[in-house]
C-alpha cells in the first residue's frame, strides 16, 4: 500500500474514533420540572442514543455529577429495563411516559464489589423515557406518581 492510502486509512480511523467518542461523551441537556415553581426547575443529562444510554452514569462518582440526573430518551415507548452495572452511588428511578410520571423506583442500590448488578424494569408499563436521579431527589423534588412532568431538550450540549 501506499504512504496515501496509509494515510487516508489513518485519516477514517481517527475519524470514526472520533465519532464513537463523542457519541459516548458529547453529552446535551435538558430541563426538567414539575409544577410552575422556577425553582423546581432541573437539569438533566440527555441519554438519547444507543451508547449513552448503555454508559448512563457508571463509574460516574455522585461528586463529580455537575447536572441533577440524567436523562434517558427512548425512540418509541416500550418497557424498558435498567441495571445498576458500575454504578457507584444509589438512585431514584422515574419512569415517564408522554409527559407523566407512571412509576417511581427509589433508592435502587448501587452494587457492592463482587455481587450481582440489581436490575429494575418498568415492566408492566411501556416508557419513553427514564430519569436518574441520585438516591433522595424524589422525595427532595416530591415527585410522585401519575404528575406531569415538563421536560425541555433545549439545553446545551
């Protein structure tokens, strides 16, 4: 081969390292909040495709988490199934769909080192999206079952 064609090789190597990288940590925001209060207004880290949604926040420590969740985006409502793999801090789980709180997991544990990962569903409800928040935030929000929760993908990336 030539010196170009190794180049040019090198050159789409990068390239696609480059888009699986940001694929991965090129992460938006969005609002979230329920209620009109501007102070339950939150941001959430937008999870909006296969790769995101697959890291979410493991081996993510609850220090370094500069937004209030992270939020998972799914292309159609189904149920959907979390689990707690390299996950190094407790959650809360909201289960969303069309708008509406349909379900709330709280304090779902992170795992201990040389135990099985936790797994938690929305089963039987269907969901087009899932917010993570950190152990305690619903109960500090007061989140409950069957509210309107207003979401704002508007936020910068």
């Amino acid at each position: 081969m030539s010196k170009l064609k190794y180049l040019l090789a090198l050159i789409v190597i990068v390239f696609v390292g480059y888009l699986v990288y940001a694929g991965v940590t090129g992460h938006q925001t969005a609002t979230f909040q329920v209620g009109a209060d501007p102070a339950d207004l939150h941001i959430a880290k937008v999870a909006d495709n296969p790769l995101k949604r697959a890291k979410g926040l493991s081996g993510l420590a609850l220090e370094s988490l500069k937004e209030d969740g992270m939020l998972f985006i799914f292309d159609t409502s189904t149920v959907q199934s979390f689990t707690m793999k390299g996950m190094e801090f407790n959650l809360d789980l909201v289960w969303i769909n069309n708008g509406k709180i349909m379900k709330i997991d709280k304090n779902v544990t992170a795992p201990v080192a040389g135990t099985p990962a936790q797994e938690v569903s929305s089963t039987p409800l269907k969901v087009d999206m899932v917010l993570e928040l950190p152990a305690g935030k619903v109960n500090q929000y007061g989140y409950i079952m069957g509210q309107d929760i207003h979401i704002n993908l508007d936020g910068a990336k």
